[in-house]
C-alpha cells in the first residue's frame, strides 16, 4: 500500500516528545492512507491517534451533537490488543458506526426511543469484519429514526449539526456519520443508505460516501429498515480510504441470504489518474428545472475535469428517473411497516403496558416510534392493504423494474454515469421539517440508485457562494466498483477539493 503524497506533509509538523517519539498536535485529520503509513513506520502509535482523535470529540461533539454513544473505553482495550495482530488493513485507525449496526455488548439504539437501551447480544458482519481488521471503534453515530429521514433532524434524542454550519442540517439518514468525518472527530465512517442515506450526507458534508452493490455487504446485524434497499457502505475523507474500508467489509454472508459470494478484488489496486478509454454517461433527466445553479455549475464543471483526463463523455437518457421518488416511497414504506411490526413491546425494547395486548402494542408504539416513523409505517400498511396491494406496491416494483433496465440499457454503451448527488446543498435545520414531501425530495437523484441495486460514490466537486459543499455523483453498472473508484479517484486528485476542511 502507498504512502499518499498528503502524508509526507504530515511528517514535517511532526515533532519529538519526552520519550524520544514523534507526535503530532493534529492526527485526528491524518486519512487512512496517511495514518497507516505512520504507523508502519514507528512515526506514530495507535494510542497517539486514538487520543487526538477523542480530545477533537470532547471539544467539538458539544456543537455538532453526531455521536450518540461514544466508546472511549472499548477503543482503549482494541488498541491494546493491536499488537497480538499483524499488520492489518486498518490496523489501530479510529471509526465510527451507524448506530443502526449491532455491535456486541455496545448500545443500539437506531436514534429511537423504542430502543434507547437495547444492547445486543451478537456482533453484525460488518463490524465483525473491521475488528479483525483492526479498526478501533470511536462511538455509535446519531442518525434519523430508523435511518428514516434525510436531515437526522428525524432522531429521536437531537439534531446533529453540519460542521460547514452548525445552522443547516447535514443531511441523512447517515448524517452522524458524515459529519463526524467532516469534523474529522474519527478518521473513518460506516453509514447504511436505503435511497441515498450514504451519499447525500456526504455531499452535504464535503466527504466521500460510497453505496456498494445491493449484495457486495453483508447486512447481518443491520437493523433493517427496507431489505430490498438497505446497504451498508463507507463514509472518508478520500476515495482510496474509501477503497481501503471495501476491501475489508465486502464479500459473501451465509448468515445473509441476499450477500453475493463472488471474488472480491483488491480495489485499491483499480486507482489512477489516467482515464484515457473511459466513457462518462451524463443523463438529460439530472439536471432538471428547480436545481440550485451552483450546484449544476458545479457539477458540470466537475464533468468538464474528468473529460480533461481523457475520459469520453456522452449524453445518454434513463427515461423512467421521475417515477424513481414515487416507486421508492411505496417500496420503501412498505417493507418498513413489515419490517417494524417486530417492535411491540413484547420480545424487546421499550414496554409500556396497557390494560390488554392490543392496548399495549399501541402505547409502545405510540411513545416508542417517532412522528416519521409513524408516517411512513402508515403509509406503507396501506400500500399493502387488501384492495391496494396491486395498485400501488405491485405497480412500484413494476415502475423498479423499468427504472433497472433504463440503467442496463445505459451501460451498455459507458461505464459510469455523472451525476448531481443531491439538487442542492445542505438547507438549513427546520427549513423543511414541515413538509415531508420537500425533505424526500432531497433524494431525488440517489434513490434509483437503490431500485437498482447498483454502485455509486459521492465526492466533493466544488462549493457553492455560502462555501457549502457541493458534490458529484458516479454510478457503476452491478459490481462495478472498481470503475467508479476510479474515476472518482482521478478527479478527487486532480481537483483537491478533498483538501478543503470545515474550519469548526
């Protein structure tokens, strides 16, 4: 593994302490790359990191309010067994989870009140994955109930704050995750995205935030929130640590029936600047009347780089992109209402008794579930309702299938698609809280993504006149990892905008 140029800028602040060993008063923003490259070398030790990194949460946490537990103490104890371990992938590098992820013996809460005290018994895939990885786990991170929501303004305990302006939202569900990265209150993030609950915090946020192919990441351990959509993925600081966490937590599952047991290649092996032979499909339908012109500005400016690296681009159309918020909607809600009928106040989580069992599912349910949640478990228990089911569920997947074969038909002719990840930058906190139909428009240009089950990558492409980040998203046919790492990759070095930090 290289040592990015980046680090060796590191190492010229990096000064001698009482005992003879470098330190350096900033390593909570070192990167992967960077960090584990100090590492290898002696310059620095993971107790050094994991102590920078929890003195930036004590300082800032107060503002930005993104973690929901933070676990000084277990991180303590997996940088004391570190060195029982070889040289691992993230050996000794500080992250944070979705607090929609089980980890054994840690507090789960789904930022619900229905399950503030749920500590569960058994460790998801994912986080299993990363602890022998090496990794050391900073706290759980704040997020919309249920990760139902595109704000976290939907939690059930506070709103966490973006750290380009503590007055506008920094998106969701995953914005915990996010923010803490942009904060640079851990190195590295796991955020779950349902409609493009990854990538649009991370264009909120000004970082990297990758959505694998629906299968590539074992979901076991993920609290679920619509199973045909749910997939969990990486939130850094720049694409190669976001190629470094995939390598670690894709591959099969037998514990989860819709993992895909393929070969899982090294993806950090797939980065170059050269995209000479590439063909970059730029689709009519995302650039739509009502997006803010800073951001198409942007975002097409963005284009314009990744065609000076010899990329070739192409107009293409996905005639069927303006059913996508409808068809979700449905789906989504739909799966949610069969998903959460499990939180009755009988088998675990919160209980509030009533006078008999129906009464008691109803007080539960009624403390226990937020004003979104509620919304949307009521929407989707009409949908599949006797007398609608084929009117409207029947008629979304339908609508998912069409939205599928747009995308085939498109990659049959490029091999990433360009695009806006959200049509505008972060709003401000309360801006849309009273109007559901707004905040779901948030995610008007990721949700196909998730119909479709395929790959795509937020990253930072420029700032609006507010200094707000703005962000370009890549979209790869299924399994195409690879590609749009690539791609994104070349233009992340080319640009720099990665460079730019919040000056919280």
């Amino acid at each position: 593994m290289r040592v990015a140029l980046d680090a060796l800028i590191v190492i010229e602040s990096l000064q001698l302490n009482n005992c003879g060993r470098y330190f350096y008063l900033e390593l909570y923003k070192l990167t992967i790359v960077e960090a584990l490259g100090l590492i290898s070398k002696h310059e620095l030790t993971p107790t050094d990191l994991l102590e920078s990194v929890f003195n930036r949460i004590t300082a800032l946490d107060t503002s930005v309010k993104a973690y929901v537990t933070v676990t000084k103490d277990i991180a303590a104890e997996q940088a004391g067994r570190l060195s029982m371990l070889n040289r691992t992938p993230l050996y000794g590098i500080p992250m944070a989870i979705k607090d929609n992820m089980c980890i054994k013996g840690v507090r789960t809460t789904c930022s619900s009140k229905i399950l503030e005290n749920f500590i569960p018994p058994y460790e998801s895939t994912v986080t299993g994955k990363l602890q022998e990885a090496g990794y050391c786990l900073t706290g759980k991170t704040n997020l919309d109930e249920f990760a139902m929501g595109s704000s976290t303004e939907n939690s059930g305990f506070f709103t966490t704050k973006n750290p380009w302006d503590l007055s506008r939202a920094p998106g969701g569900s995953s914005g915990g995750s996010a923010a803490v990265v942009a904060a640079d209150m851990c190195v590295a993030a796991i955020g779950s995205d349902t409609g493009g609950s990854i990538r649009q915090p991370a264009s909120f946020c000004g970082v990297v935030g990758l959505k694998p192919t629906y299968g590539l990441v074992s979901r076991f351990g993920l609290v679920a929130f619509a199973s045909s959509l749910d997939q969990i993925g990486p939130i850094t600081k720049t694409v190669e640590d976001a190629a470094i966490v995939l390598n670690v937590i894709a591959g099969g599952d037998r514990r989860d029936s819709t993992s895909a047991h393929i070969a899982i290649p090294d993806y950090t092996a797939s980065l170059s600047s050269d995209l000479k032979g590439m063909k970059i499909g730029i689709p009519e339908e995302y650039f739509i009347d009502g997006m803010d012109k800073e951001v198409e500005t942007a975002v097409r400016a963005a284009i314009s780089e990744i065609e000076r690296l010899g990329a070739e681009v192409i107009s293409i159309k996905l005639p069927h992109t303006a059913y996508a918020v409808a068809a979700y909607y449905i789906i989504a809600t739909s799966e949610a209402s069969s998903n959460l009928a499990r939180y009755d106040g009988v088998k675990y989580g919160l209980r509030v008794s009533g006078s008999d069992l129906i009464d008691t599912y109803m007080e539960t349910r009624a403390k226990g579930f937020g004003q979104e949640v509620k919304r949307r478990i009521m929407l989707g228990t009409y949908a599949l309702s006797s007398g609608y089911y084929d009117a409207y569920y029947k008629k979304a997947q339908q609508v998912r299938t069409l939205i599928k074969r747009d995308f085939d038909e498109a990659f049959k002719v490029v091999d990433v698609i360009a695009t806006p990840t959200s049509p505008t930058t972060a709003f401000k906190i309360g801006e849309k809280a009273d109007d559901p139909l707004q905040m779901y428009l948030s995610d008007i240009f990721t949700i196909s993504v998730n119909l479709a089950g395929i790959p795509a990558i937020s990253i930072p492409c420029g700032f609006d006149s507010g200094g707000l980040p703005v962000g370009l998203q890549l979209i790869g046919r299924h399994f195409g990892e690879a590609e749009i790492l690539k791609a994104a990759h070349a233009y992340e070095r080319a640009a720099g905008w990665y460079q730019r930090r919040p000056s919280i």
